[in-house]
C-alpha cells in the first residue's frame, strides 16, 4: 500500500477528508481562498512560528496567515506537535520518505531524522502519526506557500521534557536552510468568555517569555510552544502575536469553544520590532488623539495584532525643548494600544503640574514615546551593591520601601550621571530621605525603547 515502482515509502493520508478536503481541486480553491483573505500584517519574515492544527474549516485561516509568515529561502521545515491517540515516551519521528496529499507528495528529511534519533531521545515510530492530524494538517498550507520540494521533519511529541524541543531548535535554528512549525491548539471547550480569558492568559506567558506558569490544558501542544519559547528567552528573541480567535468565529456556536492562536518569532525585542516598523503610526495616532479633542474626530485605531500585546509605555510631550507633559505606565496592564492612546491624552490634558493643552499649541508640541519592558527585581545585599549594578544610560529603575515609590526612565541619565545622585534623587522623589535605606528597600530595573519626533 506505501510502495511504488521505486520503492520510495510513501505515507498516504490520514485525515483527508475528516480535517481538510480529499478532493485536490477543492483543497486547493480553500488554500487560495487562504492566501487572497491573508491579513498580512506584518512585513517581517521569520523561521519560527506557532500555528492551530484544528480542521481546516476552523482554523486553516489562522494557520496559512502563521505558516505564509516563514522566510521562503528555509530549504525544510521542522513540524513539532502533540501526539493526541499513541502513548509513548520521547519523541516520534516519520520513516517514510515521503508524505502524501491530495496536494502531491512532500519529501522527509531523513538525513536530519537520522541525526536527531542517535542525539535525541527520539526514534522512528510510524504508528504515533497513523491516524494523528496534528502534524498533517500543517502540510498543505506548506505545499501551497513553499511547493513540493521543500522537505518536511515531522516531529510527534509524546511524554517527555519538554526542554528536548527547545534543544532540537537551538541546535538547528543557526542554519538558515531551517523553518520550524510549532503546531497546537488553545483552551478546549470551554464557554465562549472563559476560553478567551483562559487564551489571553496563555497569550500573555508566550508574548512575556513566562512559560514556566503553562500549563498542559491551556495548550495541547505546550511542550512545543515551551519549546519555542525557552529559546526565544535564551536568544531573547521575541514572541509577536498573529492573532487570538476561537471556533465560533466559524460556527457560531459560544457555548463550547476551542482557542486558536499564532505567532512567530522575531529576532529582537517585541519593543524594537514596534520601534522598526511602526514609529511613525505610533506618533502621528497620539497627535490624532490629542487634536481630538478639539475637532471632536473619531480616531480610528486600526492596528497590528501585535498592539494587543500587553504593554506599558510613557508619552512625553515638550513645547520649545521644555517638558509639556509626561504620563505613563511602570508594569504593563492593558494592550499596548490602549496604554499609548491613554497616556497621550493623559500628558495632554491630566498632568497635574501643567495646565491641559490648548488647540493653538498642538503644532508646537514634539511627542515622545517610551515603551517599557517588564521590570525585573534587581538582588544585592547593600546599597553600595546595589549602585554597583545599576547601568547608567540603560537601566530605567524602580524603587519601593514601606508604600513609597518612584520610578526614572533611562533618559534620566542625561541630566544625573553619576549613580549616587541618580538613587539619592530617585529616594527624594518617592519622598524619602536622599541618604534613606533598609533591609526592606526593593529596586527593579527596565529598558526602553524611545520613539522621537
């Protein structure tokens, strides 16, 4: 049945039919359809990216937009997936040579396969993939996007650490002939509001790298996206969302839902990457924001799916060189889109030491935009330690002791270079003393990314 006249060992499909069409003319009209409602949002191209591996009619949109994101150049492409009917320890690979869909046949990469069996704890086990859809169902979006001659590594996860995926991708990721699918599916059957908290929750330990906290039912592929993700936190690299749906887009259905959420990999920062490629529509929608207020036009926030992240920024206003206004964020609470929209109105209008912005100095005002990363705790036995590892021009920090607080953007560096007066000036903002100290005395550290006029 796998055989033909070249005794090349051919896989025939699993799930056609029940996940996607059978019929070629068919799957293909679904996977153009695919392809002319691609939202593409974003000019970036990665080799990395999570995608759903629901049936076609669910999830295919969601999936294609993730796949249609990878570099085209990647010569073969890794699939990482759940195993949800075989039990069994480790990782399974493919023996066959060639995997088949109504699409035509897609090679293995049998030469990497051989590698990561004698590396890995992995080992061919064709009856793992007999009747799965998880990697599968991936397949024909990469035939559609990258034809037949890319070749494929599907990779069937069973019980096992799931450290073995971030390895397997830190050994392979430095090759640019390498692509990696992640494929898995969010919350399962829950109501419609319950799966989207649960999603969003999700979202937000892939998109901060807190990937530790996930668990196995909030993810059937979680060690996949653990996988991806602790390399992402080693590179620190970044996880850019893609979109968050569920099933009642497609059936209307809310009372039981399954998630479905992408993302891919980006070299960098998720702030860099909004610095690079979304500067000037950051600054020109705050000027909208604030002119709002006088002409009274709605301002029409169409934005990347990326500014659903969560995010904490400070929006700094200055007329003639001196400070106009200056609001924001310490932790990120709220969509980065909402944060920046707030806080331009806020620094505009609601700065207590300035009175609200009229309509005649708009013109004159320059708009900066701090975005910040997640605070971390910074540990040291004495506050001498302390200034020892504070990095001037970098480090923004934050300071807490006994209900006193006060934080100072990295900026602040220009005008208080030396450490010393830098803490002791940060103490007397958050009312204390400036030569105040305890055991109790906490003190976070963050960067930011600044976007100027």
């Amino acid at each position: 049945m796998y055989y033909n006249i070249s005794m090349t060992k051919i896989k025939e499909p699993s799930v056609a039919n029940a996940f996607y069409s059978g019929d070629t003319t068919v799957l293909k009209k679904q996977l153009d359809n695919f392809a002319k409602e691609n939202e593409n949002h974003y000019e970036y191209r990665t080799r990395a990216v999570i995608v759903p591996h629901a049936g076609l009619i669910y999830s295919g949109q969601l999936a294609y937009e993730g796949i249609s994101q990878l570099d085209k150049s990647v010569k073969s492409i890794f699939i990482f997936a759940p195993s949800h009917r075989v039990p069994f320890n480790g990782l399974a690979l493919s023996g066959y040579d060639e995997w088949k869909t109504p699409l035509g046949t897609i090679k293995v990469n049998q030469e990497v396969n051989s590698d990561i069996a004698e590396t890995f704890d992995a080992e061919i086990f064709d009856e793992a993939f007999a009747n799965e859809h998880s990697v599968e169902i991936e397949v024909p979006a990469i035939q559609h996007l990258f034809g037949n001659e890319i070749s494929i590594i599907p990779v069937l996860i069973g019980r096992t650490n799931p450290q073995a995926v971030a390895e397997i991708i830190s050994e392979y990721y430095d090759n640019p002939d390498f692509g990696f699918v992640i494929s898995s599916d969010l919350s399962h059957f829950h109501p419609d509001k319950e799966a989207q908290r649960i999603d969003n929750e999700t979202a937000s330990m892939i998109e901060s790298g807190r990937i530790q906290e996930l668990r196995y039912e909030q993810a059937c592929g979680a060690a996949g996206i653990y996988g991806l993700t602790e390399y992402a936190n080693k590179k620190n690299y970044s996880l850019i969302r893609i979109n968050l749906i569920n099933s009642s887009l497609v059936s209307g259905d809310k009372s039981s839902v399954v998630g479905y959420g992408a993302w891919f990999l980006y070299e960098g920062s998720k702030n860099e990457f909004i610095k690079k490629y979304y500067s000037e529509y950051l600054l020109e929608l705050c000027r909208k924001i604030i002119l709002s207020r006088f002409n009274r036009e709605k301002v029409y926030t169409a934005h990347a799916p990326v500014f659903n992240q969560s995010g904490a920024c400070f929006v700094t206003l200055k007329k003639n060189g001196n400070l106009r206004g200056c609001i924001g964020s310490i932790i990120a609470h709220q969509p980065l889109i909402n944060d920046i929209v707030q806080h331009a109105q806020d620094s505009a209008f609601r700065d207590p030491r300035f009175n609200p912005v009229e309509e005649n100095e708009v013109k004159d005002l320059t708009i900066d935009i701090s975005i910040l990363s997640n605070p971390k705790p910074i540990v040291f036995k004495d506050e001498q330690d302390l200034l020892e590892q504070m990095i001037p021009n970098e480090d923004g920090i934050i300071i807490k002791d006994k209900g006193y607080q006060a934080v100072y953007l990295p900026c602040v560096w220009e005008d208080l270079p030396d450490k010393k007066l830098f803490l002791n000036s940060l103490k007397m903002k958050a009312g204390l003393p400036s030569d105040y100290f305890s055991d109790t005395f906490e003190a976070y550290r963050f960067t930011t990314v600044y976007i100027e006029e």
